[in-house]
C-alpha cells in the first residue's frame, strides 16, 4: 500500500438525503483530532518495507520525466490530466502545469494560501481546495479566475467534466459549481456514518453522470446537471461489534464502462453494477483501500494484504494473484501499456505480465511512495510522490 494517511474522522452533525427522483439522463444509458490507522497496516507504512522480490525481466521500465512540485503532499493530492497539459499542486500553494509528452514546465504559480486538496483540470479551468473550504479556480494559463465557498474542508482533488466543477466536503457534501464563475449549481447531502476512514473516494463522469463512492459502502449516481439521485448500490454492508469493524467505506473512485460501474470497499467487497440501473451484475467479499484499474478483458485491484489481483471482468472470476509486492506496500494498480503497474512505498514502479501476473520489470523513481493511484497517459504511468514529485514512467518498446 501507499504511504497515505489513514485516518478515522468522528462526524457530529447529521446531513440531509439526497433527492430521489430519476434524472432525465437515466433513460438514455444503455441496458477533535483524528488518530492514525497506521497501526492497522492502513495509511502509512506501519513497517519498513521488505526486500525487493527477485523478477524475470523481460520489459524495461524507464521514468520519462520526474517533475519537483515541492511541499510533501497528502492524500487529496493527485495530478489531473488534461491533453494540452498535466497539472498538479501542493500543501504549500504550489501549482504546476507541465507538458505530458516532455515534462517540461508550461507554467508554476503560487496560491495565496495552503492547499488542502487538488488538482481538478477541464478545458476552462484549474481547480483546488483549501481547509477553510474555499475552492479557487484558474484558467489553463494558471491566471485567478474565481475563488467561493463550500460548507468545510475540501477534502480531495475537486472533479471537472462538462461545464461543472464537482467539490467533495469533509462533512460528506457533494457541490456541483459552474466552472464558468463558481455559483452553486446543486448540492448532494447524505448522513455519514460515526467513523470513516480519511481516503479519498473521487469520482468518475459518465454521459451526463456522477458516479462516486461514500463512506459506508455506497455507490451513487448522480445527475451531473442537477445532482439528482439516479440510482443507489451497496458494495458493502457494514458489519461487526465495534465502529472499527464497521468501516466499510469506498475509497477510490469507480471504473465504468459501457454497461457497467464497479466499485470497492475497504472491509467489505468489489462489486459491479448495471450503468442504468444500479443492479448489482456480480460482487466478492474483498477489502481494498488502492483503487481499481481496467482492461479490455480484466479488472485490476490492490488488496489491503498488498496483493495485486486480476478478476474476469465479466463475472468477478479471479485469473492470477501475485503476492510478492505484500511486504512493499503496492499501490492501486495502473495499466501501463501492455502491463499492470503498481507503485510501492519507495517509489518503484514495478511492472507486471497482464496475463499471468509475473514481474517483469520495474525501475526506481525518488524513493517516495504514491499519494494516490497513479494514472494512465497513453502508454505511460503518472503519479505525484509523497516527497513531492510529478513522475511519468513507461515500458520501455
């Protein structure tokens, strides 16, 4: 796993249900501080890593460009990718845009106050958040465009898709803001439950919606033009004696495709459900804190055991496991052109065969292990480091 903090967070204040109604968008689909987790081998690597497992090379990993953002970050980092520019930041104001093929640095301004979270990019706008709750937006030239208001901390990078920018609360609020001047569009309210674990769960936009994981297992679809609720799925029931048994929050954002949205759950199951519909199309019990990452015939996740997994997408069926990364701490896997990625808690990327899941390959970056899951860029994985690094890292053809 990822040397991210992990934390529980006691919620006070009950919210609001989201609306009920069906969106219009539905019928078109196809058919007190908080105390660490580190001690439950969560968040931060609770031991030194192990030793790097011996492999068959048969690929050779390269970094392609590393980046200094600077400012150690957290876990409400992580990069946006965009086509003319990747764009990240950092607790101390730092944002960045740098060009995706080369590295090089397009642009650097500095926030006039530290960042709790971000970075949210669309053609229109570059978008992060503060402790404070302020949201504040730049053009893609990195100039002040507009700065507002959400009830408290912005607790991840906010989401940019078709004119709205989408704002995640600490207190479990979901905004919609126009990414034009920021005015609030809709905003989505749900109880959250006593304790939550502090990752970050994002979202995914698809065809006019939403769809984003909530702290006790729930998958949501939402109108992106309303925020209307279209539909919601368990992908886990909590369960047990204690809070702490009863964790069972989505941690990491949704895979969806044409005709389905998978999720999973820390202590509870990965599970895939009908786009239109919210019925569940198959689900098993396993705990993932890492993400989620897909294929044209497999599903790729990282188990909270540091077990990298692929599942028949169709049906859940397991293909392979491999376990020798368990002691490295993995992060959420990341299709890395013809193989599955995963970052470990010294910052290597290590390379694994898509069809059986044999190392094959890896290369050492700062030594830092991922905030978050890195992401796809053609050919190439993008990640930002916990020492405060924008990294790109490919196969080598």
């Amino acid at each position: 796993m990822t040397r991210i903090r992990a934390t529980l967070i006691a919620v006070g204040a009950l919210m609001l249900g989201g609306c009920e109604s069906m969106p219009s968008w539905m019928p078109s689909l196809p058919s007190i501080p908080p105390p660490s987790l580190s001690w439950l081998g969560i968040g931060r690597t609770p031991h030194k890593p192990g030793p790097l497992p011996s492999y068959d090379a048969k690929v050779t990993a390269r970094v392609d460009w590393q980046v200094p953002i600077g400012g150690k970050g957290g876990e409400s980092f992580a990069p946006a990718v965009r086509p003319e520019a990747i764009y990240a930041a950092s607790p101390d104001g730092a944002i960045v845009a740098v060009d995706p093929a080369s590295g090089r640095q397009i642009w650097r301004i500095k926030s006039e106050r530290p960042l709790s979270a971000g970075v949210g990019a669309q053609g229109t706008a570059v978008v992060v958040g503060t402790a404070k709750g302020d949201v504040i937006a730049f053009d893609p030239t990195g100039k002040s465009l507009w700065q507002v208001k959400v009830s408290t901390e912005v607790a991840g990078p906010p989401k940019a898709a078709e004119g709205k920018i989408i704002v995640w609360a600490l207190d479990g609020r979901i905004y919609g803001l126009s990414d034009a001047d920021g005015s609030q569009k809709w905003v989505y309210q749900r109880t959250l439950p006593s304790l939550t674990v502090r990752r970050f769960a994002g979202g995914t936009t698809s065809r006019g919606a939403l769809f984003t994981g909530t702290a006790g297992g729930k998958l949501l679809a939402l109108d992106l033009a309303t925020g209307a609720l279209g539909w919601e799925a368990s992908v886990a029931t909590p369960k047990g004696a204690t809070e702490l048994e009863r964790i069972a929050d989505v941690t990491s954002a949704p895979v969806v495709e044409e005709r389905q949205a998978c999720a999973a759950a820390f202590q509870g199951r990965i599970a895939c459900f009908d786009i239109a519909h919210g019925t569940l199309i198959w689900s098993r019990d396993f705990s993932s804190l890492g993400g989620i990452a897909v294929d044209g015939r497999y599903l790729y996740v990282t188990d909270d055991k540091g077990s990298v997994h692929a599942l028949d997408k169709a049906t859940g069926a397991s293909i392979w496991k491999q376990d020798k990364l368990a002691a490295r701490f993995p992060s959420g896997p990341v299709v890395v052109g013809d193989y599955v990625g995963t970052v470990d808690a010294e910052g290597y990327l290590h390379l694994l065969d898509r069809n059986d899941g044999n190392l094959v390959g890896r290369v050492a970056t700062d030594g830092s292990a991922a905030l978050s899951q890195p992401v796809a860029v053609g050919n190439a994985a993008v990640w930002q480091s916990a020492g405060g690094t924008l990294i790109s890292a490919s196969a080598a053809r």
